[in-house]
C-alpha cells in the first residue's frame, strides 16, 4: 500500500494512529540529531520527523533525500510542538518508522514551493514541474468544477452534448486559420475550427433543439495574455427562441457559475445597455462597471472660445477621478506619457483641479474662466478635490484613449477590485462596422448573425445603420461571451454574402452545404459561446488565461517545453505532396 491517507488530510483526531503517506520531498531540514522532511502531493503538506536517537540508521537515509524525491513513509501521527497554523496538517507531524525512496530526482531548475524563484520562460519550459506547485494545480482544479458545473446546469435545462469535427473546411470567420495538408488528396486541405458555428447551426436544420459542447477552438492570430492559438469554449445553440430567450438562459448559467463556484448571489436580473450607450460612456463595448467614472461629450460646451486645440477637434470628452486634485505635475506628466503611448494615440491631456476652496485650476486657464470651469465641472457633478482630465480628436480615437485613461485610473485609485464583480449584456450592436483600410462593410460578429426584424429593411438603404440581434456578456470588463440569433432564411442569408462582398460563386463554394441546409426547414435558432479560459482565469484572479490551461503556449505561440511548433522531415512532406518554399 502507497498510502492509508493524503498529505493534506491528518489532523488531531489522528494522533495516535499508524499512517503510510507517499508524495515529493520538498522541504529538507537536518539539524544533527533530527531531520525534518515535508512531504507534498496535491492534496497538501505534511512534516516527517527522523530522529537520530531513536534509529540512527533510517535518520542517516532521510539525511540523503534530496528535493523533489519520491518516497513513502509509514509511522506515528504525533502532536507538533511548533505548530503551522498556515496549514491544515500543521498542529500534527509523522514519527517516520520506515522510509522506501520510490524515485530520486535531480535538482529541479527552480524551487517548487508558492514562491518560487524561476521565471516563467523556464516554468514554461519545465511546465510539468511548475504544475505542482499549489497555486497552479489551484486554477486546473477550479476549471474542472467549473466545467462540471456548466454541464449539470446545461443537462438539467435540456441541452445535449454534441461533438463536432475538427478536420473541417476553410471558412473566413475573422481570423486565420489552421490548415492540415491531406495526404490522400495532395493539394487539398483541412482547417482547423474558429468554432463550430456552422455545425451548430445544422444541429438546429437536423432538430436537436439544444445542443451544448466545452469544445478546443483555434486562430492562427497574434497573442497576448488573454490569447491561445488554441482555446477552449462553451458553444451552445437553441431552437426556437429570441434574444431574451438565450439571455435568460444563459443568465441563468451565469448565475449558476457564480453560486456555486464563488458562493455569490447575482441579482435576478442582470443588467443589459446598449452597444451606444457603453461606446458612449465608457468607450468601449465591454464596460468595466465596478467604478462608475463616465466619459462626458463636453464638444458642444467647450468649443469657441479661441483654443484651437478644441476648436478643431471633432470630440472632446473627458472623465473626473474622484479626490485627485492634488496630483503632482510628474503624476499629471506621467498620465500625458500614457494617453500619448502609441496604442493609445492621444496627442496630449488637459486637466482641471477643482480645488478645495471652491475655485479651479486648469491647463487651460488662459482660455478659459473660472465661470466656464465651474460650468464643466457641473457636467461631472465634481466636487471639491476632484480632478477632470480631457482628450480631444477624431471621436473614435478619443473614446478608446479615454477608455484607456477611464482604466488607468480606476486601477490607481484600487476600484478594480478583483474580488468584486460587475456583469452585464451589451445588446443592439451594429451588424456591420466599417473596415478602415479598405472601406467596405465586415460583419461585427459573423456573417450569420441576423439583423433586428425591424432593420431589414434597411439592408438595402443604409445597411450600415442595421442592429444585430447579438449579445455579448461582460464581467469586469472582459468580453466573455457572445452571441445571436441566426438567419434562418436562405434570401436574407445570401443578401448578408452579398453586402459582405461575397459573390455567389464565392458564397457557394464557401457556404453552400448551409445555404442548402436552410432549404428544408430551418427553425429559428439562436446561441452564444463562452471563452471558459477567460471565464476560469477571472473566477481565479489571473491576469493571463495561461494559468488556468494546463500545457499552454508562450506569447510567440511556441509550446518551448515539447519545441512546438517543429520542422518535419522530407519524408512526411513528399507524402503530403508538399514542398516547402
């Protein structure tokens, strides 16, 4: 037997007992007489005392064990004098009677304990080791019950489980995707899924009605922190529904999540705003609402009156952060030097200090008065002390540098708070948005995404003003979902290919098993996907979905602990048909 019970479960209604624990040595403490082991698994830690006075020899073996061995050890469970009380096993040690080394191990390249001393290129490189460590096993642990969780709430609410193909046909979907050569038929090519939209839409066509899958995703697209090129979501599809439909049922998943993995009450209802409002207030389409620091349209009040920085300007916006007037000239200049960084792209900050006796001071002091600064002010409803800081330019560029600016300060001023929680559904998005460089209309979500019934008929005159029926979830400002009502009718399928540029042949070649599809009968039918790594790293408190996937990718894309991506040998290519250019 390896083992009567777990490392982290002994306590002091054991003492007494004959225990046999087996784990990694990861602690090592030999003081002549005694040495001291802690002995981990994944379940927790428990201290081995050898003493040399009692049996010599087996003290002498402990003496050897080195960090990270495998052993086993069978002895008396005895009250600890100094106690841990940071641990569970801590007022209990193990008088080690036997001892067995079941594998040695060489010196890890880091310490495997919380702190650890290893950066993460090399924790990446050694993920196996790194995977110990508590806090780690921690989010992989905390993804299995989510995970768990989404499937009892899903099974109890009718949804079946339905696994879809990943050796799929390439379809533009935003991203680029994996491709996968054939080998029986050269020139031909598999790709790897964006997501099973398409699939999911059949299940409809073929009336499953609820279909639901925690199913690996992938895009070929540049990384960062909250990015894999592989990723894992809760896809789910419904029949017959509308909007609200799939947002009461899927609020009630994320109330559900929140129950029982965070043991938080949601209220009833959740909050829903309108894409303009959050673009409008916030900047952006997913709103971090656990501060509230609006942005104000101040265009139309601070323009004539000679600074032509704001009179030629096409938006000039600006947020108050509370309690802030006494921001030194390096903090305002360190504020400058973050709204002017280029992926934010203002041209400068403009401040005014509401001044505890009731007067303003300003950047803009020389155009302005202290009737007209009072007047601003009054749109924030600041108050002594406060600050208002403003950004000015194209409309578009301002609101996303003062979103940036809105987060800035919220993090300075710690109303981030990382153990509360805003959620909320962003709706009536736009079905289009305009492609900067090139001109022409691309789909806000994708090409299956229905237009609001009483929008079609602008398809045909103004397509750009057209609201989806599409919804996207938002916790903390983080988009961790999204989705729509689907169109359903082959005419306004093949008119939404057409707006988006598509020809028929293109559309047809691309599309036509789902254009066909919707000849026999398609329900309405609508969904949503979830990305569960960003869902799992927020109920975690990470920054990085990287600490809740167990084997990820680096930054580059680079899995540096198997060296993947490789080369293959000319062997395999001449198979494939392939040569390399």
């Amino acid at each position: 037997m390896y083992r009567t019970h777990k490392c982290g479960e002994l306590c002091k209604q054991h003492i007494g007992q004959t225990v046999t624990l087996s784990g990694w040595a990861q602690k090592i403490r030999n003081l002549g007489g005694m040495t001291f082991i802690d002995i981990r698994d994944r379940f927790g830690i428990t201290q081995l005392v050898f003493n040399a006075e009692t049996n010599a020899e087996l003290c002498n073996t402990a003496q050897k064990i080195g960090r990270e061995f495998v052993i086993r050890v069978s002895g008396k469970v005895a009250e600890r004098s100094s106690k841990n009380h940071n641990i569970f096993t801590g007022e209990i040690e193990i008088i080690v009677e036997t001892l067995d080394i079941l594998n040695k191990s060489e010196l890890p390249p880091f310490t495997i304990e919380e702190e650890t001393d290893g950066g993460e290129e090399i924790r990446m490189k050694y993920r196996y080791l790194d995977l110990r460590r508590n806090s780690v096993q921690k989010g992989l642990l905390l993804r299995h019950r989510m995970a768990k969780e989404v499937r009892n709430y899903l099974d109890l609410q009718g949804f079946t489980e339905i696994e879809t193909p990943y050796l799929i046909k390439s379809t533009p979907e935003g991203a680029r995707d994996f491709v996968v050569p054939s080998r029986m038929h050269h020139g031909a090519f598999y790709a790897l899924p964006q997501s099973p939209q398409t699939f999911k839409q059949l299940l409809m066509i073929a009336g499953l009605d609820r279909y639901y899958q925690i199913v690996k995703c992938f895009r070929d697209e540049d990384l960062r922190a909250d990015r894999q090129p592989e990723f894992t979501q809760i896809d789910c599809e419904m029949s017959f529904v509308e909007p609200d439909d799939v947002m009461n049922t899927f609020g009630g998943l994320v109330k559900h999540l929140f129950r029982t993995i965070l043991n938080i009450e949601l209220p009833e209802n959740i909050q829903k705003m309108p894409f303009s409002e959050a673009m409008d207030s916030y900047g952006n389409d997913k709103p971090d609402l656990r501060f509230d620091m609006k942005i104000q349209n101040l265009t139309a009040q601070v323009q004539g009156k000679e600074f032509k920085v704001f009179d030629e300007a096409e938006y000039i916006g600006g947020i108050c952060a509370s309690g802030c007037s006494e921001y030194t000239r390096k903090q305002l200049d360190e504020l400058t030097d973050f709204v002017k960084r280029p992926q934010i792209g203002a041209k400068g900050l403009f401040y005014i200090k509401c001044n505890n006796d009731g007067t303003f001071r300003s950047s803009v002091d020389k155009f302005y008065s202290q009737d007209d600064l009072s007047k601003i002010a009054t749109e924030f409803t600041a108050k002594p002390g406060d600050l208002i800081l403003l950004l000015s330019g194209t409309k578009s560029q301002t609101l996303k540098a003062l979103s940036e600016l809105r987060l800035e300060m919220g993090s300075r001023l710690g109303l981030r708070d990382s153990t509360k929680f805003a959620v909320l559904w962003i709706v009536d998005f736009p079905l289009y948005e305009n492609d900067e460089e090139t001109g022409k209309l691309n789909a806000m979500h994708h090409p299956f995404t229905s237009a609001k019934k009483e929008d079609i008929p602008l398809l045909d005159t103004a397509p750009e003003k057209v609201r989806a029926n599409a919804y996207d979830l938002v916790i903390n400002g983080t988009e961790i979902g999204g989705g729509s009502i689907r169109i359903h009718d082959t005419e306004i399928q093949r008119k939404m290919f057409k707006l988006l540029g598509f020809t028929d042949e293109q559309a047809e070649s691309q599309f036509g098993f789902l254009i066909n599809a919707f000849k026999y009968g398609a329900p309405p039918h609508g969904g949503i996907a979830f990305g569960f790594d960003r869902w799992t790293a927020l109920f975690n408190g990470s920054d990085s979905i990287r600490d809740v996937i167990a084997f990820p990718k680096n930054n580059a894309g680079r899995d540096i602990m198997i060296d993947s991506p490789a080369f293959i040998d000319s062997a395999q290519l001449n198979e494939l048909g392939l040569k390399l250019k």
